[in-house]
C-alpha cells in the first residue's frame, strides 16, 4: 500500500476530504518509524500505511485514518503528545493516545470471565469510539501478518483475537472485521480442521462461482418480474461459521451442504418480506 492509494481511495468518497493532513501525518511518521522494521523484514512504515488503508476502506473520517497513520509513534518512536497536538490537533492525538493505553493492556488469563472484563475496560477507555476502530484496524493487519510471529505468541495472538477482539468488532457493527478476524484466528487456533476445510472446500467448491451467478441471475430475474429494486451478493460462507455448524450440529465436513450464502438488499421494508416470500415459493 502506497499512500497515494489511501488518498485515491478518500477521495472518492469525500472529495472534500483534509488530503494534506493526511500527506503530512504520513510523512511524520515515515519521518519517525526511519529505520525500524518488521518481523517481516519489512519497513515498519508498511504497517501504519496499511492500517490507514483498511479505515479508508471503512470509509472513517479524516481524523481516524490521519490516527492509523501515527498509531505507532507515541509508543514506538521518540515523537510526543505536543508534536502530535500541534500538527495535527486533539482529536487524533486523543485517537492515537487511546491506541497506545489499550495496547499496553497486558491479557494474563483467557477465562471467559475475564475476557469479557477486559473488554469491558477497553470500552471504557476508549472514550472515543474511533479508538476501538483504529485498534481493530491494526489487528486486523498484525493477524494478517501473524505467520511471522514464533508458533507459542500466534497462539496467544490468535486466542486474545478471538476472545477480546472479534467481540468488539460484533458489538461496533463491523462484520466484515469480525468475519475476517475470525477466519484468521481459527486458521492459527484449529490449523488442522482449517487445513481440512480448506481442502474440502477447494475439491468440493470449484464450480461455486458458476453456481453463484446462476441463482442471483434468477433472482434478478424474480425481481424485476416484480417490479422490485435490489442488490444481490452472493458468496461462500466463511470457513469459521462453517466450522461452527459442523460443531453445533456434529456433523463431519461431508455433511454440511449449505455452505454459500445469498444477501439481497432493497429499499424498503416491506420489500424485504415480498423478496423472501418470492424466493421460499421458488425454493422450498
């Protein structure tokens, strides 16, 4: 990600976006993260960019993603609270501060109890939600990096992932985040039925794409028979809701059959029910 492509993408959303706060929160910190790298190998820069990338993605404010951008450099570099204050206001100092207390957050026991405790405390701290999102952001980007990471810490990575922040990506309303988190923890957590799943998936699934276009065809089809404005998506379900089934249900992974999923989104109310009569008398 270069940082054109997170203006580019800003922009096209808010043409009146503050572009050239974003340019100097990038150079700032590529200014202060000089030298540093990842496990990766990577310059560290690469984490911050990416970051502001998927809250462009989210489509957060101009403060948010300037945020994502300087995340690190309270805690990482020798940069301070009066340099953020004075080139790039309160809000995103107070974003980028309330980053830096919940990752110094230390998570000692993963029982249910104290999970949920400890997202409580998060919740609390973070008295701008914004600081929530910027926090998912970056552990949405260090999960899908965690390879890099020794087997004993993608453990606990993965584990914290799932018990503190995949709840708080349910509770702020971001599925996809939630969706994606999940997949990755479970591919460190379970890599065995991961593995498994996956391969089914692949040997079982190769023609899904055709199929997809087929129904939301026909369901086009049903729609404008109806006189119906709508979107329709249609994918594979992810492989952790799949494993969930398979637990719930005990059933082996030859046995789940409803494995794609179709989403159709319209303008009212009512017809959402006219659609989901239409498609049961289609389907039964």
């Amino acid at each position: 990600i270069r940082i054109q492509d997170i203006l580019d993408k800003v922009q096209s959303v808010r043409p009146d976006a503050d572009l050239a706060m974003l340019q100097r929160a990038y150079i700032f910190s590529a200014s202060h993260h000089s030298g540093q790298v990842r496990l990766s190998g990577e310059p560290y820069l690469s984490h911050p960019l990416e970051v502001a990338y998927i809250l462009a993605d989210l489509r957060m404010d101009d403060a948010t993603i300037a945020a994502g951008l300087l995340h690190d450099t309270l805690e990482d570099t020798k940069a301070t609270r009066e340099e953020l204050t004075s080139m790039f206001g309160a809000a995103v100092t107070g974003i980028v501060e309330g980053v830096s207390k919940i990752s110094q957050i230390h998570f000692e026991s993963k029982e249910e109890a104290q999970a949920e405790n400890i997202r409580k405390m998060i919740m609390a701290m973070a008295e701008d939600i914004r600081v929530l999102v910027v926090k998912l952001a970056d552990r949405v980007h260090n999960m899908r990096t965690l390879q890099f990471q020794k087997p004993h810490k993608q453990m606990l990575i993965a584990q914290e992932t799932m018990d503190i922040y995949v709840p708080l990506a349910n509770r702020l309303g971001l599925h996809r985040i939630k969706l994606e988190l999940e997949d990755l923890s479970f591919m460190y957590l379970k890599p065995d039925i991961y593995s498994q799943l996956t391969d089914w998936l692949e040997r079982n699934h190769s023609s899904d794409q055709a199929y997809i276009e087929k129904v939301a065809d026909e369901l086009q089809k049903m729609l404008s028979d109806n006189k119906i404005k709508g979107e329709i998506r249609g994918r594979l379900k992810h492989k952790y809701s799949i494993y969930r089934k398979l637990i719930a249900q005990g059933l082996s992974v030859d046995q789940v059959h409803d494995v794609i999923a179709f989403r159709i989104l319209v303008d009212k109310v009512k017809h959402c029910y006219a659609v989901l009569g239409l498609a049961h008398a289609q389907w039964r």
